[in-house]
C-alpha cells in the first residue's frame, strides 16, 4: 500500500459521510478509479454502514413492540384491577344489603318463627331504617340509664326499660352497644331487629349485670300522635 492509499484510505469514512471538501472529494475519487483495493475498502465501509443502520432499525422496531406490548399489558393489568375492585365493591354492597350470614347468629328457627327470621335476609330500605332510628333513640335512652328506680323505668320506657338498670342495681355508670340489623316498617306497625351487648358497672368497676352479644327482635307499632313505640320483644332465652 502506498502512501496515497494510505491518506485515501484515512479519508474514507469522512468522504462517505461527505464530510470532506470538493477538492478532497475529487481527490478521492480520481484515486479510486485508478485503485481497485480502496475502492474496495469503500464498499466494504458503505456495506459496514449499511448494516448499522439496519440493525439500528431493526432495534428501534424491537423497542417499539416491546413499548407496545408493556402498555397493553399495563392496560389489561389496570382493567383487570378495576375489574377485581368493581367486584370487590359489589359483593361488599350485597353482604351489606342482604346479610344473610346473621341467619346463623340467631339460632336458625328452633326458637324464632321462619317469618321472624326471614327478617334477617335484608336490612331493609333506607327510609325504614331512617324511621327505626326514633325507636333505638328510646332504647338508647333506656340503655344508659342506671339512675332511675325499676318504677321510673317502666314508666319512662315501657318494654324497653329491662333494657335499663334500676338504682336498685346501684350501678355507677353503663357501657352498651346497640346495632341496627334490620328494619321493615309498615304505615303502622313493623319489625326491627337489633344486636346489643351492655355492662352496669359499679363505682370499683365491677360488673353489677350484663348481656353479651344478644340478637333481639321488636316489634312496634305507631301510637295515637304518630311515634313508634316497641309493643313486644322477642330473645333468645
């Protein structure tokens, strides 16, 4: 190889990236004309050039299925979640709605009539629900009151006072809970089951009565001004 092929040759990849003068440019090409191994070379460079550029495309195509793939799984990933979540929310709203589960925490019917039970397969509608709460305000008031004598109690609450403890009792104060299970309201008398639990306490904390976790249904009816008054009580003895 003489020296003119060797500054050629250097020229090369500036010349084919036309990165040279006219001058050079002329100069390289005069030089391959007259020279079959650079212009070999030159080949060989526009094949090495051609190849890059195949596989660099080659590549971003890749990168592009792999981009297109990844969001589609992202999106079924998404979808299945919302899925997962809808079904979540449903079944949630169903047991809500219709908590059947509470068939067995009753007994079943050995005690309570099949009627009575079947109560207990739907909370009810909204606006019962909403009524019923005038009825477990009485009971509430009647929970909590361990000031009163057996007498006053009665009077004060009717059925609900054995809900109540009597001074009597001499209870100092009342821990209770009192859930709302179900309600079916008719224009004048209706059902409503609740789930309470209480403690009377005396003034060291000791247990003066109690129940625990008793599911108890009421029946009621509306009074002579309007306001529903609970006419029977039904618990498991």
């Amino acid at each position: 190889m003489n020296n003119e092929c060797s500054i050629v040759r250097d020229i090369l990849p500036l010349y084919y990236e036309n990165m040279v003068s006219e001058d050079t440019a002329e100069f390289v090409e005069e030089h391959i004309k007259n020279c079959p191994d650079c212009a070999s070379e030159l080949e060989k460079l526009k094949a090495d050039k051609s190849i890059g550029e195949t596989s660099f495309t080659e590549r971003k195509s890749d990168a592009e299925v792999i981009t297109s793939v990844k969001k589609k799984i992202r999106k079924r990933k998404w979808t299945a979640v919302t899925v997962i979540i809808a079904c979540i929310l449903i079944i949630s709203l169903l047991i809500y709605q219709f908590p059947i589960y509470r068939l067995l925490m009753v007994g079943g019917t050995s005690y309570y009539t099949s009627d009575e039970v079947s109560l207990l397969i739907s909370i009810g509608s909204l606006s019962d629900r909403i009524e019923a709460q005038s009825v477990l305000r009485q009971a509430d008031a009647a929970f909590q009151d361990c000031k009163h004598t057996d007498a006053e109690c009665d009077e004060l609450y009717g059925l609900l006072s054995r809900y109540a403890t009597p001074s009597e009792r001499s209870a100092s104060y009342v821990k209770y809970s009192l859930e709302l299970w179900s309600a079916h309201l008719g224009d004048t008398e209706g059902y409503i089951w609740v789930y309470y639990s209480q403690e009377a306490l005396d003034t060291d904390g000791n247990t003066v009565c109690g129940s625990s976790n008793v599911p108890s249904l009421w029946k009621v009816e509306k009074n002579e001004n309007g306001v529903w008054e609970v006419v029977s009580i039904r618990e498991h003895p």
